[in-house]
C-alpha cells in the first residue's frame, strides 16, 4: 500500500523536472503581457494594432501546432520533440532580441509558439509515471503554471526596466535553454512509450468532440478567458502610465494584485468542489470578469480603486483557469481525453492570438475604453452559455492493471466490467496492460472490481 499512495523516486523527479520545464516556458511567455505594450511602443513601425499582434503572435502557432506535436511525440519520441520544441522557442526569442522593428518581433514570436510541446510534456509524464500517480504529476505542472504567471507578473516590469525589451527577450531565450538542461540531463527516461489517450488527440475522436455540448461551453470558455487576457493587457499597462506610474512600480501593483486574488480564489474553488456546485462558480467567476471589464470601460479611476478592480478581475481569471481544465477531465470521454484537452489547448491558444490584434485595431481606430467594453460583451456572451453547463458527475478516475491479460481477452472483459454496479465508463488499453474506468464509488461493487485486476 505504501509504494501504491506515494511517489516513487522517478515519478517525483518527473514531476519536478517536468513542471519546472513548464514554468520556465511559461515564465518567458508571462513576462511579456506586463510591459510589451508600453515599451513595444519604441520599436520602428509601431502602430497599436501590430503591438496586438506581437503580444497575441505566439497563440497563433501555439494552436496550429499543439496537436501535431502531440503526434509527432508518438513517432519521434517525446524528448526529441520536446527538445526540438525548446529550440524553436529559443530562436524565436533570440529573433525577437536582435530586432528593432516591430515586424521581426512579431516573426520571432511566431517562432516562440512554434514550440507547442505542451502535449508531448504531458504525454511523457504519462510514460513516467503509474495511473495512481498521475494526477499528482499532472497537478504539480498545472500548479507550476499559475506560479510561473504570478512571479512573471511582479517580476517581468522590474526587469524590464533593467535589461530592457532586448534583453528581456535575451533572458526568456536563456530560460529556454535552461529547460534544456533540466529534459536532456535531470528529466528521466520512460522504459517504454505508449499512445497516451490522456494526453494525446486521436484522429478518430474529434467529431465526437465537437458535438458535445458541454465540452464545446468549455472550450468557447478557455478560448474567451485568454482572448480576454491578452486583450486586457494590451490597454491595461497604459492605463497605470496614465496614472503617472512608472513601470518598475507596475510590479508592485502586480504582487498585491496576484496574493490578494489568490486568497479570494481559494474559498471560491473549495464550494465549487465540496458542494458540487462548478457551474455555478464559474458563472460568479465569468461576472466577476464581466463587470471589472464593463466599468473599466465607462469610467476612470484613482489608484486605489483601479488596483481593488484588478484583484477582483484576477480573482474570476485565476478561478476560471483553475475550474475550466478540471471541469474538461471530468466530462470528456475516457476514450477521448487526449483528444479533448488538445482540442481544448487549441482553443485557448487560438484566444490569446486573437485578443492581440483585436484589442490593437480597437485602440487604433476606438481608443482604450473600446477594448474593454468589447471584452466585457464577450464575458456576457460566455455567462450566457454557462447557463447550460451541467455540473460534473460525481465520478472518479480508476485503473486495473492487468499484466497478465493477452490483448485479444481485452474485448470480453471490457463488457464484463462495463456491467459491474458502479462502473460508468470502461476503455482498454492492451499495450500498457490497463483498463481505464470513470466509476461511481459510492456504488461501485469494488469486491466483483477486484476480481478482474490491481487497482
């Protein structure tokens, strides 16, 4: 029992390694949103709309390739591609550095998002690690995440005014290198790789994807919550330099702004899971969203109130980016999980693209208030389509490792377990000798389950 509840020794240097790898991605990737838009501004070529476009850049090719990459980590393995990802991104950053217009900007961060690895990572965590642990794997890189976009937030106008907008881009191209490091020499490697239907899309998946409504509410919801982000930060850091605040003062606005949204956050996540009450938490969440967005876009405000406006906005954004990826394992398919997520990764990035040049043509030809209220009619939009979202079932993830069992038995004792009390999804993989089950554990009829494999 005690080498089943705990981590072993390569499933927790899985877990560091890979969810440091993460949050030095994302930490070069969050620095940027602070600051790009008031010191982008120095660049030749400058228009608002195309400092849109270079904050949003990234997103566009993050969505095109985050499901082939996935793939092609089934075919080449998931250290080449990971590594070959990093690469990308690093050449991106070093585009960007040694550019002064803003056009050769907007190609290095295009090259950034090129490296969309994010699958392969989950996908060799899968490898690494047994289906009893994975979850704790997975959670530590959700959560390296939203540490990585919290300390870029403080820290990424500070150092700009240190380093300045080269040798910020020169300072995310060294964290991607660092990454390197950690997956090349500290990161281990799997004894076997198999197709990760948790992780990966499968080709034969995406209709069933597609027409399920509550999994599409979800990705309309990834999807506008980070073309709000991006949007929302391509106005907001003007607005604190309309208040005569320099930008290394940004940072300490950012550190109230992220402990403060955090602390309110937390009892928001323990109802929605305690009380089974998710939708309902996310529509407070997406009003919070809507509201902050509406009045910033009537009115105009003293510091005071501007940064207690930040920390509610923050609260609904750090509770959606919590609640979205949860709700999305609950509900999707055992069958198609992979597929899912990566339909879901596309989603989210493809909204961080657009919320760039949208937000930029605004300002353009409307000025800085257009952007929020256009954010704010998106927020209602997506409240409106959270009326239908269902809460969760109360299920839980189960595997039976079955080693022993020749693959062509897999089919029969599908249907068997499949009609075990409790059991509400059975699927079969007879490469890793496993049955993944969504089952009912109030109800589950464990002594007949137990029959049949180890948990």
């Amino acid at each position: 029992m005690k080498n089943k509840s705990n981590m072993n020794s390569t499933e927790k240097k899985a877990a560091l390694t890979l969810s440091s790898v993460f949050a030095l991605r994302m930490l070069g990737l969050f620095m940027l949103l602070p600051v790009f838009s008031i010191v982008g501004q120095k660049l030749t070529g400058y228009t608002p709309a195309l400092i849109g476009l270079a904050i949003g850049a990234y997103g566009l090719t993050q969505a095109i390739f985050q499901i082939p990459f996935g793939w092609m980590s089934d075919r080449f393995g998931r250290k080449p591609i990971i590594l070959f990802g990093l690469v990308l991104f690093a050449i991106g950053s070093l585009v960007a550095a040694f550019s002064d217009h803003i056009y050769g900007v907007i190609v290095g961060r295009l090259l950034q998002g090129c490296g969309a690895i994010a699958s392969a990572i989950m996908a060799l965590a899968a490898d690494l690690s047994r289906d009893e642990q994975r979850t704790k794997i997975m959670a530590s890189i959700g959560m390296s995440i939203g540490a990585a976009f919290a300390i870029a937030m403080i820290i990424g106008p500070g150092l700009t005014m240190l380093v300045g907008l080269k040798g910020l881009f020169a300072i995310i191209a060294g964290l991607a290198f660092v990454a390197m490091l950690v997956i090349y020499f500290l990161t281990p490697n799997p004894d076997n790789q198999f197709v990760q239907r948790d992780a990966i899309a499968s080709k034969g998946q995406f209709s069933r994807i597609f027409k399920d409504g509550q999994l599409m509410r979800l990705n309309f919801g990834i999807f506008t919550l980070h073309f709000l982000l991006t949007s929302f930060f391509v106005a907001f850091p003007n607005r604190l330099s309309g208040l005569n605040i320099e930008l290394a003062e940004h940072s300490w606005i950012y550190l109230i702004t992220m402990v403060a949204a955090v602390v309110l956050m937390l009892p928001l996540i323990i109802i929605a899971e305690k009380n089974r009450q998710h939708a309902r938490v996310m529509l407070a969440g997406v009003m919070l969203i809507a509201v902050v967005q509406l009045v910033f876009g009537m009115f105009s405000f003293p510091l005071t109130l501007v940064v207690l406006a930040l920390v509610i906005y923050f609260t609904g954004f750090n509770l959606m980016e919590a609640l979205l990826p949860s709700m999305i394992s609950r509900i999707a398919p055992l069958s198609g999980k992979g597929t899912a997520l990566g339909v879901y990764s596309t989603s989210q990035f493809a909204g961080a693209f657009l919320g760039g040049p949208v937000a930029g043509i605004i300002i353009q030809y409307k000025g800085m208030d257009g952007v929020y209220l256009v954010g704010a009619f998106m927020a209602m939009l997506w409240a409106l389509l959270l009326l239908g979202l269902k809460n969760p079932p109360a299920l839980t993830a189960y595997t039976l490792t079955m080693p022993d069992v020749a693959e062509d038995a897999f089919p029969s004792l599908i249907d068997e377990i499949k009609a075990i009390e409790g059991v509400s999804e059975a699927i079969a993989l007879p490469e890793a000798g496993a049955v993944y089950l969504k089952v009912d554990k109030k109800n589950l009829d464990n002594e007949r389950l137990a029959q049949y494999g180890r948990s």
